[in-house]
C-alpha cells in the first residue's frame, strides 16, 4: 500500500508536542478521538528512554479498571514495536498506604530502561513516594481531582510532568474550573482544545475508514457525523463540542458584583427623544456639546493626570444602549471604574462626538477596544484612523468570549477591579450566563423604568478590561507642551502613530 498517512493525525501531534515542551498540558476534547492511544504512545517513549534521554516513570489514572486496562493494554502494543522485551503486562495489587486493608488491582509494563509504565487507582495517595511523567485521563470524572492534582503536581518539583485529558462534565466541575483558571491566566499551564469537527477536519473519519476497510467520501462524512451527533442527542454539545453543561446561573454572581461596587463612580446617562434624529446636525452637535460642558467636564476634570487610563465601547442605536466604559489604571494594578456614559436614542454622529471628545481628554490614553460587529465597525474603523493603533477594532465572537471572558470574572474574583454602585450596570453584569459554554449576554430585559437593556454596561466593561490587559507600545513625536494640553490638541500636527505589540 503507498501513501499511507502519518501514524498520528494533527490534532494527536500537537498534543504530543506539548507535552514535550510543556510540564503541564490540559487537553479538553471531544469522545473518542484518540488521545488515551497517543498519550500511550507518548507514556512508550518516556519509559523506554534512558535516564538520559529523558526517560522517566509514568504514571496513568483513569477513572476507573476497565480504563486503566485499555490504557496499559495500549502501551503494551506500542512497546512491541519499540521494545518487544517489554510488551508483557504485568497485573499487582496496590494495597493504599492509609488503608491497608483495601487492594486494588493495578497494572504495569516494565523496559529495559528501568522505568515503568504503571496504571494506578485513582486516589491521590498511590502518587505518594512517586516520581514521573503523570497522565490524568478523563480527568472530570474521578471522584476528587482536585485531590489528585495537589499530589501530581508535587512530582513537579524534581522535573515530572503532568498531563490531563477530559471530557467536560458541567460547567462547575473542578475540570471546568481548572480550564477557565488557565483562560484567566491564573495558572500557567498548556491548554489544548479540540472538537470533534477539529478531529473530522484532521482526518479523522478517514483514520476510521482507513482502518475498518470502509471507502471514504464527503458524503459518507457528512452523514457519518449526522448519526453521532443524533446518538448524542441533547448531550452533543458537552460530549462532542468541548461545551461544558449549564449547571449555574449568572456568570458573576450578585455576591461578587456587590463586592467590587464602590460608591461615587459618575454613571452619565443622556437620552435623545425620539424626533432628536431629525434635527439638523448643528443643533444636535449644540445640545451634546452642552450636556458635556454640564456633566461630563466636571468628571474629566476629576481624573489624575498621572493615570493611564483606557475604555471600552459598545454600540447600539435603537433600543439597545451605546455604553462608554472608562477604566483608571492604578499604581496598585487595580482597575478602578472612572466612569461610565449611557447614551440611548442616540444618533451616530452625536455618538462619535462624545466619544472622541472623552478619548482627547483621557489623560494617558493606553487603548480603548470599540464594539466592531455589524453597526459599531465604521465608528471603530474611523476612531482608529483618528487616534491610531491603539484603538482596538474587536469582532465579538464565540472565541473572542471564550478567550476574555474568564478573565474578566477572574478580576471580579480577585479584587483587582472596581464598579460603580449602580442598580443597571450590576443588572447587566449579572445578565452574562455561559450560552454554549461561553459567557455572554443571552436575553434582555427592563430596567426600573420599563425601558430595554440588553446588558450593554457589562459588554463595554468586559472590553474595557480587555484593553487593560493589551500592551501597546507607543511610537511618536510631539514638542514639549504644558500638561493642560489636551490629547485631542497633541494629536493636531504632529502624527502621533500608535503600534500595538
């Protein structure tokens, strides 16, 4: 037979790779895409090699025997083609430290290396006195993971590894948890993420045909993955997509809101009425123009100069709210709510000039991230080629929510951020929920006055904070100026050009 594809599809060699270049992986996958038969392979070469080479013990828990059996039985069938010696699987009984009087079968595969595959209960206390390479298979659902981890990663310290491989099993699961920590940047582990469409795409329907003697096709694909997510049935999205289970309510929770609301944070709110549209621009610029000379100034006015500042947009015309979220951030890493404006009924033109007019006023503009999805991206583009490079044009996507939103309740979480105490803005902060898997506003509602909200406040903060976390560089010249100028006036002139990194 020629053109016979590589051993492992893409998908499996990255996830080799990783665990090559990382000491932590976590993989979170779809069913039954073959990341137990590559981690086996993997556990192979790492007992077969010297000491080194960098060979080491391994040591694999899976969830329960029949687990533990396939797994060693994998092994078994990679160490005949490496190392025939040790292709035998040898059965012990592990007998727990703390309980003598339970055993547990328990199985291994010894190479001439000296090192040793072994396939162990999963309870936390058979890692005790070991060292190695650790694999944590369908790591969701064992009985205390969290348990399991604190032991792994003690083998850490004299240069193990550790490697953990799930399906999802609810969105409150210490997996699930242990994958948004490392969304959050709370933990500095690898995180892999693969579905089942990322498999099929990789080839792996054509593995199956290839080694069932079956004939590919497109069309046969297309129905092959019709019939599994029809026996999967509502569990498809958990069992084949990578999409944790709703098993909570609000992404941030009331308590946590609460915790971060201070008081005498500026909520500004201006609404046009509804023939404000059709005045001419003058007069619409006019009345703006006088709000902000009443009620903004004062607040521009209050802000440190010395402060970097930074802010989110997010655009609406009708019904929903446009919200500019504007974030101070201090000397303590804390990011404190400057202020924030609610514009409803408003026109676009009148929109961009409050913006513009608050972004030449911020002192030390760091970047703001504007709302580019469908009406926001000729404002966003505009302010860019207005401000430069630090204005960030952001599509709201499903992995654009994945990416940040953990974050963001990572700053509620842990203090670092500030919020006006504000009954709508924490209505629309505890409006995010996991659609998906993925926080994100999911229906709209009223606030006290019977007017709709969307959770526009929260989307702008969580942009907001998603500026703070960017780190622009800053290319420019401007003559030397008396610190009353404003950003908008240095920018007149001299071209300022902002990069990001």
């Amino acid at each position: 037979m020629t053109d016979l594809p590589a051993v492992f599809l893409p998908y499996q060699q990255r996830f080799m790779a990783a665990i090559d270049a990382h000491a932590v992986v976590v993989e979170e996958k779809s069913r039954r895409t073959g990341f137990s038969w590559a981690a086996a392979a993997v556990a192979t070469i790492s007992a077969a090699g010297t000491r080194a080479a960098g060979g080491m013990d391994v040591l694999y828990m899976g969830y329960n025997l029949e687990m533990a059996r396939e797994f060693i039985d994998y092994v078994a069938e990679w160490a005949r083609a490496i190392e025939p010696a040790a292709a035998a699987v040898m059965e012990f009984v592990f007998t727990d430290p703390d309980r003598p009087e339970r055993e547990i079968k328990a199985f291994r595969v010894e190479f001439a290396s000296g090192f040793k595959v072994l396939a162990l209960p999963s309870v936390a206390r058979a890692l005790r006195g070991m060292q190695g390479l650790v694999i944590i298979d369908e790591a969701a659902f064992h009985d205390d993971l969290e348990a399991l981890l604190k032991a792994a990663f003690a083998l850490l310290i004299w240069g193990g590894k550790v490697v953990i491989i799930s399906t999802h099993d609810g969105d409150t699961n210490p997996f699930a948890v242990l994958v948004n920590d490392i969304r959050a940047g709370r933990l500095p582990y690898h995180l892999g993420r693969t579905t089942f469409d990322d498999a099929l795409a990789n080839g792996l329907y054509r593995r199956i045909c290839l080694t069932t003697g079956k004939v590919w096709s497109p069309e046969a694909e297309v129905l092959w993955r019709a019939e599994i997510i029809a026996f999967y049935g509502s569990a498809a999205d958990e069992e084949l997509f990578v999409v944790p289970s709703a098993t909570s309510g609000s992404f941030i929770p009331s308590p946590l809101i609460e915790a971060r609301m201070v008081p005498d944070v500026p909520v500004l709110r201006w609404e046009g009425s509804k023939q404000f549209g059709e005045w001419p621009e003058h007069l619409r610029a006019a009345d703006l123009a006088d709000w902000m000379a009443e009620h903004l100034a004062p607040v521009l006015r209050e802000l440190d100069p010395r402060t970097p500042h930074v802010a989110g947009f997010d655009i609406a015309r009708r019904g929903d709210l446009t919200v500019l979220w504007v974030l101070a951030l201090c000397a303590d890493m804390v990011r404190r709510t400057a202020f924030v404006i609610e514009l409803r009924n408003c026109p676009f033109a009148q929109q961009r000039q409050v913006l513009w007019h608050v972004l030449a006023r911020l002192p030390r503009l760091r970047g703001a991230a504007m709302d580019a999805t469908g009406l926001g991206m000729q404002m966003a583009e505009e302010t860019m080629q207005k401000f430069g490079g630090h204005i960030m044009q952001v599509m709201l996507s499903e992995p654009w929510y994945r990416a940040n939103m953990p974050p963001f309740k990572a700053a509620f979480e842990d203090a670092m951020i500030t919020i006006p105490r504000d009954r709508d803005v924490a209505g629309d902060i505890r409006l995010l929920a996991l659609v998906r898997g993925v926080a994100r506003v999911p229906e709209r509602v009223r606030d006290d006055a019977g007017r709709q909200r969307h959770g526009d406040a929260a989307i702008a903060a969580a942009l907001a904070y998603f500026a703070s976390r960017a780190d622009p560089e800053i290319y420019e010249y401007q003559a030397a100026r008396g610190d009353t100028a404003s950003n908008d006036e240095m920018f007149e002139g001299f071209g300022a050009r902002w990069v990001m990194s």
